[in-house]
C-alpha cells in the first residue's frame, strides 16, 4: 500500500519524464504468484488488486474508526449491488449479491447494450411471470451502482479442437454515454415491458427479413439473384429481336479462295473427298473448285441468332408478354422497397425505446478503455483516459502519454479492425461531479493543483524525490562540463613554431569541396561579397608602385634540376603545366572539385597577378572563387548533383554560416600546399598562408569554427551510409543495405534538426528504410513457416536481431503514419500464426518471440557499431552518390 501510495504520488508531482513503477510491480509480483507459477491474466490480476486494495483500506479503516462503522473507499468507488431474482427447480428465489468488475462475454453481440441484456437475464424467463414451473432462469437487476463502473469484456475462449485459448476479434461498440435506466430494479416493471415490445418487434422482423429475402435471393438452384433483376432479364429477352447469320456466309469470309486449296488438309479429309484430280482425267479445262464437306455432326444449325432472342413470338404475344412483366417488375420492386422501409422502422423504434425521460435519468460516461493487442498467449497492453478538465483523449502507451481522439479510441478498441481490441471499459457517473472536480484550498477558495493536491508526507516524499532527480541532472551537467573542459584543454595545446607560415596539413579532412541547394539570404550574400571588395579596396589603396615592387617578373621560371614538368588535364577546368619535385605531386587532391575551382579561378587572375602583383591577384581569384560557389549554392539542382558533396563552402552559404567562418575555410583552400606547383600558384598560396597568419584569436571563433566544420563532416558521413544503404538495396542485400540505412536516417534527423538544408531527403530515407524492414520480415516470415528448425532459427535471428530493436525507432514519431502502418503489417503477420496448426516446438517459439514483437515502447534499444565506411575520394563519392540517385530516378519506389 506504502509503495502504491508513493507511486501514485510521483505520477501526480515528479519533474521525471517518466516514473519507474519497479518497486510496487515487484511487490505485486510476489503477492500475486500463484503456488504452479502460472502467468496471470489481465482481469485476474485487476481482481486481485482490487481485493488486495480492499483489504489493505479495511485494516486502515478499522484501526482509525471511533465506534463508527469503518468506510472502505474501494467498496464505496468501485463496488455495487445488484438483484438475482428468478426460479430454480420449480421454486422462485431472490439474491441481493455485490460486484465489483461486471464480467461480459463478447461473442455474439454487435454492442454493449446487447452484451449487457444477456447478462442480465439467464436462462428461460417466462416463468418468472407466469405459473409455469417447469422452466429455471433468473434475471439480474442493480439496486446500487458504484460511482465507478468497471465492465471486464471476455474477448477470450478455449478453443476445444486446438486445446488452446484464443482471443476474439470480433467488433464490438460502446458509447461515451451509457444510460443504465433499463437494468435497474425500480425500472424492471417497465423494462420487462419494453424488453416484451422488442421481442415482438424483433420476431416480425425476422419475418420481414426472410420475405426480403425471398425478393433479393430469388430461385430454387444453388445460384439466386434478385427477383427484380430476373423480370427484366425476361423482359430484355423477350424484347430482343432475332438477328441470324448462316454459318456458310461466316465460313465464306474467312475460307480460302476458289481453286485453292488450304495449306494443310488432315487425312481424314483426304479420304472423305476422294481420289485427287491427279487420279481423274480432267474432262474441262478449268479446274474444279474444291468442296468442303464437314462432317454430319458437326454441322451448324442453318439460322444461328447473334444474340439469344425468341425464335417465335407475335407482336400479340410480345406486348401481352411485356406488359405482364412490366407490371410484375414494378409490384416486385414496391413490395422490396415497403419491406425495407418496415424493417428500418422496425429498427428505429427498437433504438429508440429507452429513449423516453424516464429512461435517461441515470447517465455513465466513458472514463478510460484498456486495450490489449495480441493473441490469447501475447500482446501489448495500453489505455484511453478522458480528460475531463480538457475535454480530451489521452493515450497512455508505457512512457508515452500523448493526445488522442475518439476516432482512433474506436480504431483500437471495437476490434473487427486489427488485432487490438477493448478487454476493460470503466464508466464514472456522470452526476457524480466530485469525482472529476477540481479540488480547492479551504482557506484561499483557490483550486489545487499538482502536489497541493497531496496530503503531506506524500508532498515530503515527492519533493525528496525531485531533489534527487536535480541533483542527478547537476551531476550529469558537470560530467559534460568536465568532459567538454578536457576536450576544449586538448585542442588549446600550443603548436611548435614554424619558420615559416605553416600550410594547411594533408592530413585534414578533404571535405573543403562539396554540394547542395538553397536559397541564400541576400544579406548573407551582400556581407561576404562586401567582405572580400573591402579587401581588395584596402590592397588598391597601396598604389600601384607599392603592388609593383611586390610583383614578379612575368618571364616564365626554368624549373630547378630536382623538379618535373608535367601537364595535368584537369575536369572542367583544362591543361594545366604542372612543375613539381619528384614525389610531390598529389594527383588525387588535384582532381578534387574545390581544387578545379581554385586553380581556374587563378587562371581567371592572371591579367591581374601579372600586372599587379600575387597579392592583388589572390584578392581577384579569392573574389571569383567565391562568386562562384555562392552561384551554385542558390541553384536548385537535381538530386544526384549535389553540390554540397563537393564544396564544404555551399554548405555553409545554404545554410547562414557566419561570414567569417567562410571566409576562414576559403582562406585556407587557398593556402593549401598542393597549389605549389608553379610560380603564380605558389605566391597566392603564400599569400593566403600570410592571411590565415594575421587572423588574430578573437576574430574566429575557433570553437564555433569546428563545430560548422564538424556538421560539415557528419553530413559527408551520413551521405556515405545513404549511398552504400541504397547500393546494397538495389542488390537486394537488405540485412546489409538495413543498418546502413538505420544509422543514415539517425544521423540526418540530427542533422535536419539545426536546419532545414543541414541534410538530405528524410521522406527518402524513411522509405527504404521501411522497405528493408518490410522485405527482411517477409524473408523471416517466410524462413518460419518453412517448418526447418534451422531456418526457423535463421528468421526469429532476423527478427530479434534486426526487426525488433528497429520498431521503437519507426514508432517514435507518431506523425509517420507510413511507418505505423509498416509496424502493424509486420505484427500482424506474425499475429496470423496463432491460429494455425502448428508443431508444438514452433508454437513455443511463437508464444516466445511475439512479446518482444508486439511491445509497443518507444524506447530506443542499443544497436550495433555503426558499420565502418570505406574511405572515398570526393570525386568518387560524388560519382557513386550520383549514380545511386539516378538509378532511383528511373526506378520510383513504390509508396512515395
């Protein structure tokens, strides 16, 4: 009682995001454990706390009452009384019995007002009110109903052919309001009566129903139609004229020519016509035609109609004929239509019977519904509760409480639908308003709310228990600080000084080319672009004798004895002569995008590098190069062209990097050492290096410059998982292409998360993702119903391994209706098993593995490592990415 206390307390005043519920449950499991260890059942375990609950209050009770008659608030909330009234063996009896969970069976019955007739009457009731005492039967009545209504709903049976328990799916509604008027004992007088009424109206429309019937399964044979349809079938037919054909004009179309004879004749012909022409002197010179004689029977009739029509009719006839069935259609379709309308009414009055006031007067509503989803043997358990302060639904799914509606309250619980369906509804009276209002301080009249609504040592134990929970953050928030301090420490560690300005290492990452689409903000646009003119207006104010003395002499170097030269033909940029020292030439950063563009914008810079000098000729190819990647960011291209990949500044412009970040990286592009393969390039670069040299600390936020820098790399990556994903799907790999796929989805979701351009298509993703876990149940499904123990243990593998640690991450979001929908596909699939024969051995890891299936927690499980990603040049990634996404193009997927 203690731990349900606090347990309750905490749900009502924890700042957790969830309450851990282990302490009481494990209490619960050590009452409730039955000597053979069997599992119990959902209403077993509900009855058993409530006595338990009943007992626990009655000791309270008894030890704090002054002479008083002890109140047990379980009895008064949840505990009524009703009358047994009724005739055993000849003699009439009558039983005042309480209840607490009124049990219904569900079998049989389309709603809950008809559950509840049979429940309250058994056996024959005639003899109630009459003097026939041969019959036994009795009727239930309630003298006293509980504020708080609890109905258990047996959607369970033993199926006796299969020795074993199964669940029934059948659909059965119930209303938000109930109204228990008709099965109370001061209104039996006047049900018996009406219950009297609706069995009459019930046996004639039986009566009508069969004569409907009659009209709309007309006929003695197996097969039937509507007596209305088979009048004008007569009357079409006999209205029908005869159209005939001879079977010689229809051979004559197609026969061959006179004087012809056909490609092939069978022997039989042969023999039937004779000797040849070859065999008879001919007495004429013209050739006799050939004559067909088929044989007698297969002769066809001379007049074949087209259609079928009578053969003899007179125009007397016909018009007698059509007139008779004229009027007997119209007689046969007034005689349906008069029944359907009587049994609609017939329906309507029985609806509305306990309409009248005084049937209306004692109103239940709807409080909370338990769902079960499963089979008899497994499943997952969650509940509908109404709030009544924000007149809503809310769904309570294990940690997850969300907003829900009546509408997917009737998906999951009439049942007939899938395999969920209600096992337990609780209605509050309606008229009980302190069940549901709010509660207020006495003193001030202000309404309580939270822990105010708890008495005193709960509020002590909850607020202990929120300390603890701050502390835990404290604690939690400095290890993160500590851990960033040490990481922050770690990259602060001063560099050896160089000699001179260092170049940016070869060993940093290659993402400084990359693509992507965006609109840019023009102010983002304007900033750089000013950024870069400001400089280059700082460089022109030097004069040009201060540029000249810093020039070179344009006559073209001779290349020292220790270096080559060679030309290089670059993509999309041209020939270039390259002179490098044996061994330094790194042909593979060369070829990289951000290099092509780099080096054409040089080329593009040497008028001005020639007559003005290395510096006013890096201002020139820095300004180009960035005019030019800004125009590709604010293009929107295709899939497979994603200029992203190739330009790690596109990245940033789409998506508002701070200017001086981009400045920073397209500083250090410049200043990258493969661009020392001759003179021109050589001096920019170094000009570039001076630049990175004079940037002072508290310009760049170097943190903030690696974390852009960082994303930049997590988008590569995420790209990498996308694209090697997509390639093992197409191979149909997809316990390969699944993970890939799982770990591209995660990541770009993080990604998206810090904007919209951060990342790639999530619609996408999702949807092979999907795919995969579709294609892989399948696969293991299929495996299971081999029957091999081998490949059953192979698909519950897949299944464990794969599938089910997949589910919480496709149930997380409960917007992706598509991913929903996939989850109940795969659980129903395996759901279907449950009523099939089976080995014993399969059925037992059936009943094993469905658990796991069919839990609906969101929580996410651990995965595996990420897969290592092979290393990928740019212009390779670029190449397969764009192959991958092409082929997708030309293949659409299904469902997107």
């Amino acid at each position: 009682m203690r731990e349900l206390r606090y347990l309750f307390a905490l749900l009502v005043g924890s700042k957790r995001k969830y309450v851990d519920p282990s302490r009481a449950v494990e209490i619960l499991k050590d009452a409730f454990k039955s000597n053979d260890s069997q599992q119990q059942d959902v209403s077993e375990f509900t009855h058993k706390l409530l006595d338990w609950l009943e007992d626990a209050f009655q000791i309270k009770a008894e030890e704090e009452r002054d002479g008083e008659k002890p109140k047990n608030p379980m009895v008064e909330l949840f505990y009524g009384r009703f009358l047994a009234v009724g005739v055993l063996e000849g003699k009439k009896f009558e039983n005042t019995e309480m209840f607490g969970q009124y049990p219904l069976q569900v079998n049989g019955f389309k709603d809950l007002h008809e559950c509840l007739e049979a429940a309250m009457i058994e056996g024959e009731i005639e003899s109630l009110h009459s003097e026939n005492s041969a019959k036994s039967g009795q009727e239930h009545w309630f003298t006293e109903l509980p504020p708080v209504l609890t109905f258990e709903l047996s959607r369970f049976e033993f199926n006796q052919a299969l020795g074993r328990p199964e669940k029934i799916h059948n659909k059965l509604e119930f209303p938000p309001i109930l109204y228990l008027d008709r099965y109370m004992h001061k209104n039996r007088e006047i049900t018996r009566i009406k219950r009297d009424e609706i069995k009459r109206l019930k046996e004639y429309l039986t009566v009508l129903q069969q004569r409907l019937e009659r009209y709309l399964s007309y006929g003695s044979g197996p097969k039937r139609f509507p007596l209305v349809d088979v009048l004008q079938y007569a009357l079409e037919f006999a209205s029908s004229k005869p159209v005939c054909t001879s079977p010689v004009d229809d051979l004559g179309a197609s026969a061959p020519a006179s004087g012809t004879l056909p490609a092939q004749t069978s022997p039989s012909t042969i023999e039937q016509q004779g000797p040849s022409s070859s065999d008879v002197p001919s007495t004429s010179p013209v050739q006799r035609s050939v004559i067909h004689k088929p044989f007698t029977q297969s002769r066809i009739p001379p007049d074949l109609p087209m259609h079928p029509a009578p053969r003899h009719i007179t125009e007397e006839e016909l018009s007698v004929l059509e007139g008779c069935l004229h009027r007997w259609r119209t007689e046969v379709e007034n005689d349906t239509r008069d029944l359907q309308e009587s049994i609609s009414r017939i329906h309507r009055t029985i609806e509305l019977m306990y309409s009248d006031k005084t049937m209306v007067q004692v109103p239940y509503r709807l409080h909370a519904v338990l769902v079960h989803e499963g089979q008899a043997n497994a499943g997952h358990y969650w509940a509908y509760i109404y709030d009544h302060h924000q007149h809503r639904w809310m769904k309570y799914n294990d940690i997850s409480v969300t907003k829900s509606t009546w509408e997917e309250l009737e998906r999951d619980s009439f049942g007939g639908y899938r395999n969920a369906s209600a096992y337990c509804l609780m209605y509050i009276n309606d008229k009980e308003q302190y069940l549901i209002q709010e509660e207020f301080n006495k003193e001030t009249g202000q309404i309580l709310v939270g822990m105010d609504t708890l008495p005193s040592d709960l509020r002590d134990y909850v607020k202990e228990d929120n300390k603890r929970f701050e502390k835990e953050l404290e604690e939690w928030d400095a290890e993160l600080a500590q851990k960033a301090q040490q990481e922050k420490l770690l990259s602060q560690i001063p560099r050896a000084p160089a000699p001179s300005p260092a170049p940016v290492q070869a060993g940093e990452p290659e993402y400084l080319e990359q693509p992507s689409r965006t609109d840019l903000s023009k102010h983002l646009k304007e900033d750089s672009v000013q950024a870069i003119n400001k400089a280059l207006a700082e460089q022109e104010d030097r004069g040009p004798e201060a540029i000249m003395d810093t020039s070179s002499d344009n006559a073209p170097a001779q290349p020292a004895p220790n270096q080559r030269v060679v030309e290089v033909a670059i993509p999309d940029v041209g020939t270039f002569v390259i002179e490098s020292e044996e061994g330094g030439y790194d042909d593979e950063v060369m070829l990289t995008p951000n290099m092509q563009g780099i080096i054409m914008a040089i080329g593009k810079a040497r008028n001005v590098y020639d007559r003005c000098g290395p510096e006013a000729g890096f201002f020139k190819a820095i300004k180009l190069e960035y005019t030019r990647l800004l125009k590709l960011a604010q293009e929107d291209p295709p899939p497979e062209c994603d200029y992203r990949l190739r330009h790690a500044i596109v990245y940033f412009i789409q998506n508002q990097a701070p200017k001086k970040i981009i400045e920073r990286t397209l500083l250090e592009q410049f200043g990258d050492h493969n661009l020392s393969f001759d003179e021109r390039c050589r001096n920019i670069m170094k000009v570039a290096q001076a630049k990175l040299e004079m940037i002072k600390p508290d310009e760049v936020n170097m943190e903030e410059y690696e974390r852009w820098h960082q994303d930049y790399r997590n988008f590569r990556e995420t790209t990498m998982f996308l694209m090697v994903g997509l390639e093992f799907f197409q191979k149909k790999s997809y316990m390969e292409a699944l993970l890939y796929l799982i770990y591209a989805y995660q990541n770009n979701k993080e990604l998206l998360s810090k904007g919209p351009y951060r990342g790639h298509d999530e619609e996408l993703i999702s949807h092979y993702r999907r795919e995969c876990l579709l294609k892989l149940n399948e696969h293991a499904a299929a495996l299971f119903e081999s029957g091999d123990d081998q490949e059953v243990n192979n698909g519950l593998i897949i299944m464990n391994e794969l599938i089910v640690p997949c589910l919480p991450l496709l149930l997380v979001d409960e917007m992706e209706e598509k991913d929903i929908v996939a989850v109940e596909d795969m659980r129903n699939r395996w759901c279907s098993y449950l009523g099939q024969e089976m080995e014993p051995n399969l059925q037992e890891k059936l009943t094993d593995f469905l658990p796991k299936l069919l839990d609906c927690s969101t929580e996410i499980k651990g995965f595996n490592d990420p897969p290592k990603l092979p290393s990928y040049s740019t212009h390779e990634l670029c190449e397969r990415y764009a192959r991958i996404m092409l082929s997708l193009s030309r293949t659409p997927a299904d469902g997107r």
